[in-house]
C-alpha cells in the first residue's frame, strides 16, 4: 500500500515539473524558442540602443576608460651658483708664557686648540715672537717635535704644522733644552703673540637646490623628460664633479665642458606627484649652472582602434539598400559631456553629447574587406560597449 502511494507521489511530481518546462517555452520570444526545440545558440548584445542578434553584429567591445592627453608646461628653474671660497682665519691665540730649563728650575708649556674642520684646513702656522730666547727651543705638535732651533733674534719665522698630525683636537708643548755643565745657568725663553693662522676653505656654497611640482596629471601624461642646462667655469682643470640629482636619485656626475650646452634624460621613475627637489653640489672650484629647465615630451593622444571585417554576404546585405551599417556606443550614464573624434576608414564623425547612448549610421564610411574604428578622446570617456551592427532600413 505504502510502495503505491510513493508511485503516485513521484507522478505527480514529475507531472509539475514537465508543465512548468512547458510554460516556461512558450513564454520565450520565439527565436529563442526556435533555438531551444532545434537545439541552436541565440547569442544577442543589448544596450541602450535596442537588442540585436550575434549574426547581425560585425563588431563588439568593450573600450572601458579613456582619457585625454594634456600639455605638460616646461619646468624654468632659477641659475645656479657652486663656489668655494678660502680665507686666512685666526684659529688661535695664547697668552704669554715662560719655558725654562736649567739645573734647579724646569718648566715647559702644554695649549690645547680645536680643529672644526680638518680636511678644509690648510697651510696651519703657528707664529710667535721670543724677547727672551737662550738654548734650543722645541715645539711638539701631538707629541711629534716639529720645530726644533735655537733663535738668534726675537721674532721666529713662522712654523708649519704638518696636515697629517691635526686633529680635531690638538695639543702643542713648547720646551727648551739643557744647561749641560753650566749649572749656574738656565735657558729660558719669553714666548709673546703666539697665534696660529689657517687657510679654511668654505663649503658650504658648494652645494645648492630647488624645488619644481607636478601634478598627478602632469605626471601621468609625460612620456620623456629631459633636464637641460649651461655650466660656466673658469677653466676645467680648477673645478671638480658636477653631481646633480632628482628626488637624490642621481641623474648626471661629472666633469663638465664649461659653456657647452647639456640635455640629460631624466629618468621618469625619479619624479613623483608633488614636490620634486633638484640638487646641485661640486667637490672642487666654483660652477655658474644657468639655463635650467625641465623639459617634458607628452605621450601621444591615447586612442582605441578596432578592426572588424565585412565578407562577401555581409557587403551584398549593405548593397540590397534594405539594412544599414551601424556604430553603436553605450557610456556610463554621468551625465557628463562626452566629446570625441571617431575615425572610420579615415572618415570623420564628431561625437558632442552628454547622453548615454550614441547610434551613428556609417554605411557610407565602411567598405569589402577589413575596416577600423578609432577614437580620439577629446574629453574622459567611459566607454561600457562599442558596436557595428546591421540595422533594417
């Protein structure tokens, strides 16, 4: 009893499905349901401009965003002045003092002086006079003697202090030598007017930088840039590298032929959206850099070009005069105007509109054989579909 219940059950179950397969046919449009009882394939493209069949349609695509190519405005930067400048300074002065030796009485002298920066010091003397001046006199720089003499008047030639012995921090000890036998007797000396002078060399003005902007659209449109420049020098061989750098990515190191005029690529990666910092700095000499300017070579028109074929059936449907060749766009609906040159076998169509669809009749445009479609952007286009169709007449 249980057994022909459940038949009925899956009968009439089955019975359900089978009527809603059938509902579900006839409510079809009929050439869908055509190529569902011929077991065929309907493939159809809708958009704002109506629903057409696969067979009807020659090109279909799907442009997405296209956008405008703007002019970058050169970058003119101010001139640009490297120098070194070196001066005679006064580094230090002591007060008088007294150093003596003799059998009873030993004196000497240890000053102290600092060094603020070593490797652009040069040419340190160390100058004095010595109204009292019997024995030998040493002076120790760091404790290496680097004077050593017995003066026969009051005023000493001055002493150089060789580079390699300063150091940031420095001690100089004057001494004087032994009486010998003569111990009733001491050599003394009166050390007055003791100074030490240097040639320091300023660097500071060695170095030098700018700064120049760009926008995110500025950059994004620029294909090649080129930084351009004039180096005025003295001569060549009193000068020393030209290091220049973008954002301190180095973009030119060199010794540069003074008055030439340079144009150095500057590679794309070292700018940014923003502030961009050019650096100038030389190791040596002075450097006059004029005629700076950043130069920007824009990438071409971005476009979009298709390519789509009319065969023999296709150009005898075009020729019966009974359908009419279409391009079809869809954009997305921002209400915002839409402005383009389309190119179709290099015949012109104007588009100016702020609607969201756009149908154009091209069969005049087209021809046998293979055909294109370019668009040049004169405004950002956001393109959902592109379409050449055949319409009825």
């Amino acid at each position: 009893m249980k057994k022909a219940q459940g038949g009925l059950n899956a009968a009439i179950l089955i019975a359900v499905i089978a009527g809603l397969i059938m509902a579900y046919i006839i409510f079809l449009p009929e050439d869908e349901r055509e190529a569902l009882l011929e077991n065929k394939t309907i493939d159809k493209i809708r958009n704002g401009n109506g629903i057409f069949d696969s067979e009807n349609i020659l090109l279909r695509e799907f442009p997405g965003r296209i956008d405008t190519v703007e002019e970058v405005d050169d970058k003119q930067l101010p001139n640009v002045y490297l120098f070194e400048t070196t001066n005679a300074k006064e580094l230090a002065q002591f007060n008088s003092f007294l150093v003596r030796n003799g059998w009873f009485d030993k004196k000497s002298k240890v000053v102290s002086f600092s060094l603020a920066d070593v490797p652009n010091t040069d040419n340190v003397l160390l100058t004095f006079q010595a109204l009292k001046h019997e024995g030998v006199l040493a002076v120790a720089l760091n404790s290496e003697v680097v004077f050593e003499q017995a003066m026969g008047s009051a005023v000493a030639d001055p002493v150089r202090l060789p580079k390699s012995l300063l150091q940031e921090e420095n001690k100089l000890e004057f001494s004087v030598s032994t009486v010998g036998a003569k111990f009733w007797s001491t050599n003394e000396y009166s050390l007055e007017n003791i100074k030490l002078i240097a040639d320091v060399t300023d660097k500071s003005k060695q170095e030098s930088s700018t700064v120049f902007t760009l926008t995110d659209t500025e950059l994004y449109n620029t294909e090649e840039t080129n930084l351009r420049f004039t180096p005025y020098c003295s001569a060549a061989d009193a000068v020393g590298t030209l290091d220049i750098s973008i954002n301190s990515k180095n973009v030119f190191s060199g010794i540069p032929v003074c008055e030439d005029v340079y144009k150095q690529p500057i590679p794309i990666a070292s700018l940014k959206a923003g502030q961009n910092e050019i650096k100038m700095k030389t190791s040596k000499g002075s450097y006059s850099v004029e005629q700076i300017k950043i130069e920007f070579d824009e990438e071409d028109i971005k476009t979009k070009v298709y390519f789509f074929e009319i065969n023999d059936s296709s150009f005898k449907r075009i020729k019966n005069d009974k359908e009419k060749l279409f391009l079809n766009m869809e954009f997305v609906n921002d209400k915002e105007q839409k402005r383009a040159d389309i190119n179709i076998n290099d015949k012109f169509i104007t588009l100016d509109q702020d609607e969201k669809a756009f149908s154009e009749d091209i069969t005049e445009k087209v021809k046998q054989g293979n055909n294109f479609v370019e668009i040049k952007p004169r405004s950002l286009l956001d393109i959902v579909e592109i379409a050449v169709l055949f319409k009825e007449d």
